[in-house]
C-alpha cells in the first residue's frame, strides 16, 4: 500500500479505499467483540459511549494502516492529525423494515435513486470552513458490501464546491447540481476494508438486504481543533484500552492562551 498515493486521490477525489486496515484474527475478534456486546446491550446501534463499553472495540480506533494514509493527506497542508470524534459503531440493517416479498429499488442510475446523498457538514452545528474544509470521515466495514446492497455511493471530487461565507460559514453546492453534473460511483467493499472520504464531499448509501455493520469516526486538524466545536471526549478509562502508539492522535487539554 502506497499510502502517499492514497492520500493524493484523497485529496482530488474527496474519497479512497483503504483495504484491510483491520484483517485476519484481527478482524474476526472485531467482530466478535460487536455481536458478543450487542447482545449485552440490547442494541445494534452503538453511539460511542456504547461502543465504549467495549474495550476490544475501543482498541480498534484508528487503525494504523488507516492512520498512515491519514496522516499523509495532513502532512500535504502542514498540519497535524487529530482525533474529532466517533459516532459510534452500528448495524444498517433492520430486519423488522425489510420485505424480501417486495421489488428490490434500482440502484443503477445514482442520479435518481434513494441514497440520502448529503455533505456531512449538513449535521454539523456550527461547522467552521477552516476547520471543515480538511476533516475527514472515515467508516471501516466489519461485512463486505455491494452495488446493489449496502454499499458507500460518492460524487467524486464535490467537495471542491463548497466555499467559504460570511463568518467562516460553509457555502455548500446545491444536491441537485451535485447529482446532474458530478461523476457518481459505487464503492462495494470487502470486510475489514475503510472509505476515508472529504467532510465536504457529497455521498450516500444503498440499502441494505443483510447484516451491514460500519465504525465511523472522524478527524480533524490538530491547529484547527479548538475552532470545531463537538468532539468526542476520549477519558483517561478509554486511554488504556487504546494502544498506546495512537494516543498521539487525543487531543487532552486545549492549549493555553497567550
């Protein structure tokens, strides 16, 4: 893996695909580790203080072999890696809401299908264009996806559209502009596998027919850190279930005024 490489398409593309950032007996006790403390807790939809109930799911963030690619697209603007946040870890699939008797939709034609296309900044409170405009997203798949069932869908290289308004507010490009003029792609992926993608870059997702679980946590530059309101906060019980070579990433006491 060229993580150099994978960072430049990050930065043209607004999205890559990472393979096999958790694999082997690795990914099989992530696994484990989900079902084992999804039947503990009830619930297949973790925000990260479920998730972090879990020590051997804490001790999957920030995968090194993710991290590499990650830190080099920081590097490309002088800046510095941070942990922003961890929405948690859930399963897409419900199925109370899927009716195998009926007509699967047509995910062919990504302009007009139901995928939710958004830019995640559209759920962000009071998001910052400086602070935005290099954080990350990144989702790492524990159940291989497909075109038609599951997968990540992208419009590549939108995140070039959006600028920056009055206050440091994000402009961003209207979603019909997005779906008529940019390139749209499927991202099938295998087990394991991560998408990094532009906070900015528009996307969505195809529904899923069977089990589709995801770990998604996101980034941010180490300068711009205190500028984004709405991190996760990373305690001292979670440091120690993290290994110690990915603390560099936590971000603990804002630094002092001058």
């Amino acid at each position: 893996m060229n993580a150099q490489h994978l960072a430049f398409r990050l930065i043209v593309d607004g999205y890559v695909v990472v393979p096999d950032v958790i694999a082997g007996a690795d990914m099989e006790d992530f696994s484990d580790a989900f079902e084992s403390h999804a039947g503990k807790i009830g619930t297949r939809h973790m925000d990260f203080a479920g998730l972090a109930g879990s020590p051997r799911m804490l001790a999957r963030l920030c995968p090194p072999k993710m991290m590499d690619v990650v830190d080099a697209f920081y590097a490309h603007y002088s800046q510095t890696t941070a942990f922003a946040c961890c929405s948690g870890i859930r399963d897409i699939f419900d199925p109370a809401k899927y009716d195998a008797s009926q007509p699967w939709p047509d995910y062919s034609d990504l302009s007009t299908a139901s995928v939710g296309w958004h830019d995640d900044v559209q759920g962000v409170k009071e998001p910052s264009f400086r602070a935005m405009s290099t954080s990350l997203s990144s989702l790492i798949y524990l159940d291989e996806t497909f075109a038609d069932n599951g997968a990540y869908v992208t419009a590549v290289g939108t995140h070039h559209l959006a600028n920056p308004g009055e206050g440091d507010r994000p402009i961003l490009s209207p979603s019909s502009l997005v779906r008529e003029h940019a390139e749209l792609r499927h991202l099938p992926v295998k087990p394991g596998s991560a998408i990094i993608h532009r906070a900015h870059n528009w996307h969505g997702v195809v529904s899923a027919r069977q089990r589709r679980r995801v770990m998604i946590h996101t980034f941010i530059a180490r300068e711009l850190y205190f500028e984004q309101p709405g991190h996760t906060v990373i305690e001292e019980e979670h440091l120690e279930h993290i290994p110690a070579e990915r603390h560099k990433y936590i971000v603990r006491t804002e630094p002092a005024a001058h």
